[in-house]
C-alpha cells in the first residue's frame, strides 16, 4: 500500500464503510476487511511491489537438496575440516542452510548486483536480464535482496556480522530496507570505500564521476557484537611536564570550588621525557570549553576574566576535578600570558583505567574503526588476484580482509552467498595463514556462464599451493514431491546435510554414516575393520542392541536431526 496522508485514509475507511453497508456477503465483506487492514497498517520505510520468483514458483512442487561433485572434492589437508561451495541459485541455498545453519554463521559479506541497469552488469531476475526500461527492476531487486536479506539474519548468530557491498545505485533502498529486516539499532557503520582515482575518467562526456562504493555493516544484536577494533602502543609521549609549587599559594573560593592561586614566580613547570606518573598539556579552546563540568569550562568562565586581579602567568589549582578521570582530585589551569590573551592550558594525567593496564604491562590501546578507506589502487591491481577473471564486480582481498576481521574470534565461519571471483573464500584462509585462525567459509553461487565452474572454484584450486585446505562442492537438485519414492530420494540426500552442518567428510574411515538397522548389523560384523572410527552419524529411526552399544562406546554418537526434511515430508504425507 502506497503512502497516504491521514485525510486521505479515513476518505478512503469512510467510502468503504459505506460499501459494507450495501453489500454484506461473505465474499466482499472479507476483501473489505484485507483492504481495511492494509489501510490502517502504520509503515515507515520503503514501499515498493513484491514480486514472486520463479525460484519459489519451483520450491512449491519440488525440494532443493545438495548432491555432492565428488570429481571436484579438494583434499589438501590431513584434518577432517572442510569449507564448502554450493552451486545454484542462492536462493535454494539458503533455504538449505537455514536447516543446518540456522544461528551458526559468525560473518556474512555479500556483494550482490547492483542493479545499475546497464548490459555489463545487470542482473538476472527470473531468467531475464533486468535492464533500465524494465518499469519494475527497483522492486524486482528489492524484492530479490529482502527475501535473500530475512534468511541471512537467521543464519547469523546472536554475536553475528554482516557485511553489503554496494554502489549509488541502490544504496539509499538497501539502507532502508537493512534497517527493516536487520534492525535499524542494529546499524554499526557505513564505510564508504574509494575503488578508483578521481584523476581517471571513466568517461569524459560525462559530467559526474563517482569514485565511492559503500559497504553496510550491521550486526544481528549490536549490545552482542564486540568489534576487534585496531590498536597501537599506549603513547605516554605526550605526558612530559611536571609542575612544581614553589609556594603555599593563596586559596579562595571561586563559583563553588576552592582553588589554590599561584602567582608569577610562585610555580614553575619542567619538561622531561614521558612518563607514567607526568601530565599532559591542552589548550583550553574550541569545543572543548564547551565540555560541562570540566577545567576547560571553569577557567573559560571564572579564571580569564581574574587576569586584571591576578595578574598574567597565575596557575590555578582547582581542587575536586579529576577524580574520575586521572585520580588526581583536582587540575592544574594556567592562566593568560599576555595582556590580550583570552587562552591559556590544562593539565591532565594518564587515565587511571589507562594506568592500571600498564601497570599490568598491557601497552596496548583500541581505536575506533574508521568508515573511509582509499582502495583505489587494490581496485586497479584486481585483475591478478586469484589468478582468474573476473571484470564485474571482483573485491579485493585486502577490503574482505579487513571486514572478516572486525569479528575478533579466529575460529568462525564465513558465508557468501553472492559469492562471484570467490574472494572470501581466499580472504579467509589467507586471514588463516597470518594469524593462525581456523575460521571456514560457505560459498553459494549460480553457474550462469560457467562462472561457479570456471571461476569460484578455479580461485579456490588455485590458492591451494600457498593456503591448502579442503573443500567440498555441492550442486543443487530437485525432488518432486509427487515422486513415489520421495522418502528415499532424501534418505539419499542425508549425507551431504550431515556433512554441510558438521563441517566435515564422511569418509567411511573416521566419519560413518548409519541410516537403517541393516547398516548398523553390517557394521557391527565388519567392526574389526574400522579401527580409527571416530564418530558415526546415526538416523533417529536406528536402534542399537546391548552389544552394538558395548561396540561402539569408545566413539561419538551423534544422532541425525529430523529438521533437515521434516517438514517437506509432513507437507507431502510421509515421514522418517
């Protein structure tokens, strides 16, 4: 529903009232009613048409499931640890993972189409390219993103981040539209990244030339989330003076507080190298001043205007400041030197929480997290990451990088579900490399133009020299759910699911999976030939007798959840 004006509204409740009162069949008195209830819905945000795609048009009569590429399995490591591609519309994908992953995934970055319109980089929405004479491509696309937008939150744990590339194209909707789905207190930052010079022209008929893209960072539960915020030495640099009281001074009271006056010659102050228990040095101007409560504010207010009682280069001693700040319990302020000056200086000490952290020799401090960054020369050098083209839309490993790792744990998982050159796929495990992490990654990609193929996965091979690690390709398929052996068709499709949600490879060595009595008999005869057996996954549905319990209690026994085609299989009648 359009955004209306209250006069309008009622208009409109009125016209219908009167409508009820001529036609009060079952029919028209329902349709009022769905129209009433629209009209007096309250919406701040964005309104626009909610399209149906084919994708869900195909999930109504079939199930998405994952059949593992076993030709493209990459085994470079001995653990039992593996990341995972998935192939197809990302839209099955996710739908797959909110089974296995629901409340699990650490980081999300996406980078999705921008929806710019033009032929290079237009997207593709229902099979048909979505282009600028297309009346409906910005609904199409909010459409697209938002039911993309609502599983990504569920799959995003409690602590969770995640990240949206985009550019001035749809940049305002998106925001909007984050602010619905995600939360708008959830917003953390808008970072707007510079991904080319502004001495380069793109064009020179044109009149504007946009350098800027920007990237949405939102957490699911922002009082949760802890950014790993950068950090640098503690500089104690700037804590060199120390004052010396060459007198008892003169103590009066002044709009409140009592205050120790040091004339000239009465004090005198020492520089000498920074240090723990020295004072640091600040003109009391600007905003400042303008800090109730502080010493900057009281010497505006009551010392400046005492130069003519006072006289020039007083120190004041103010007592009660500080306290919280430095422990000190008062400030140092010095008043003007010269006839017309209206300045003069505070002196503060380093912090008490400051100093309780170095004397526990922490010398680290955090910075905040800047929104700008310059990669217009990583933009410029794209081309030879990864060793595969890619001319749309490619990021360079160094923004992925630094996203990642506002998370600060080092053992999480990633998920792209837009996930193109496969950059995050690399970013993480070179993130791995450098700090030793064990963080994973799910991507999720179509192969239109052979791009998961020829591209995603070829990154991926190709960085397995320098950052080994395994990985597992799944490809999406579809069963009816009129087939007559729907139940068996999934039964057979368990395997990757187990595998997707544990991170692993059943590789009948150290991982099994059991899924009927028969197996388990099977197993229980052939035991003596499965000596590293670690764990095996069993189907709820399987019942150990006394002595398979006896076999196998020396193993971990992790039972099949039903979740992973429960409901598809009630909707169809049938159940495990």
């Amino acid at each position: 529903m359009a955004n209306l004006s209250q006069i309008k509204r009622q208009r409109m409740l009125e016209f219908l009232s009167k409508i009820k009162e001529e036609h009060n069949d079952d029919e028209t008195l329902i349709a009022i009613g769905e129209i009433e209830n629209e009209l007096n819905s309250k919406k701040y945000g964005l309104v626009w048409e909610k399209h149906e795609e084919q994708v869900d048009v195909m999930m109504q009569d079939n199930i998405p499931v994952f059949s593992e590429v076993k030709e493209k399995e990459i085994t470079s490591t001995d653990d039992n640890s593996y990341n995972f591609l998935l192939e197809g519309d990302n839209l099955h994908s996710l739908k797959l993972l909110e089974k296995t992953h629901s409340g699990k995934i650490d980081v999300i970055y996406i980078d999705p189409p921008y929806n710019t319109g033009s032929k290079e980089e237009n997207f593709t929405y229902d099979d048909n390219r979505v282009d600028k004479k297309d009346t409906f491509r910005h609904s199409k696309w909010l459409s697209f993103i938002s039911e993309r937008l609502e599983i990504a939150r569920k799959l995003l744990k409690e602590d969770g981040l995640i990240c949206i590339s985009i550019d001035e194209n749809e940049q305002a909707p998106l925001k909007l539209l984050c602010d619905e789905i995600l939360g708008e207190n959830n917003y953390l930052s808008t970072h707007h990244i510079q991904v080319r010079y502004d001495n380069k022209s793109l064009n020179e008929d044109s009149d504007w030339q946009p350098v800027m893209e920007y990237v949405y960072i939102y957490s699911k539960s922002k009082n949760l989330f802890r950014a790993n915020k950068p950090s640098e030495e503690y500089d104690l640099s700037k804590f060199k003076y120390r004052i010396k009281e060459l007198s008892n001074g003169n103590k009066i009271n002044i709009a409140g507080k009592e205050v120790t006056i040091f004339r000239n010659g009465e004090w005198d102050i020492v520089e000498e190298e920074g240090n723990i228990n020295g004072l640091k040095e600040t003109w009391a101007s600007g905003s400042i001043v303008r800090q109730g409560g502080t010493a900057a504010e009281f010497l505006s207010k009551y010392l400046i205007e005492r130069k003519s009682i006072d006289g020039l280069n007083v120190l004041y001693k103010i007592h009660g400041m500080g306290t919280d700040g430095d422990g000190l319990g008062y400030r140092y302020v010095t008043g003007p030197k010269k006839e017309n000056a209206i300045r003069g200086k505070f002196y503060t000490g380093v912090p008490i929480e400051r100093r309780q952290e170095l004397d526990k020799g922490i010398s680290l401090k955090t910075k905040p997290i800047s929104n700008y960054y310059d990669y217009s020369g990583d933009f410029g050098n794209i081309r030879h990451e990864g060793e595969v083209a890619f001319n749309n839309g490619k990021k360079p490993l160094k923004l992925i990088k630094e996203l990642i790792n506002y998370h600060a744990d080092k053992n999480i998982t990633v998920l792209d579900f837009f996930a193109g050159s496969g950059t995050t796929g690399h970013a993480v495990m070179q993130l791995n490399k450098e700090d030793g992490g064990h963080r994973k990654y799910i991507l999720c990609t179509n192969n239109e133009n052979d791009i998961c193929e020829e591209v995603t996965y070829q990154r991926l091979k190709n960085i397995q020299g320098d950052l080994p690690h395994n990985l597992k390709y799944f490809k999406t398929n579809f069963i009816p759910k009129d087939s007559d052996d729907v139940t068996e068709e999934l039964l057979s499709q368990i395997k990757e699911m187990v595998e997707l949600e544990n991170g692993i490879t059943l590789d009948n060595k150290k991982h099994l999976i059991v899924l009927s009595d028969e197996e388990v008999d099977r197993l229980e005869k052939d035991w003596d030939n499965y000596n590293e057996v670690e764990a095996i996954y069993v189907s709820r549905n399987v019942l150990f007798t006394t002595s398979q319990n006896a076999l196998f209690s020396n193993v971990e026994i992790h039972i099949i959840p039903g979740y992973y085609f429960e409901y598809e299989l009630k909707e169809v009648g049938e159940s495990w």
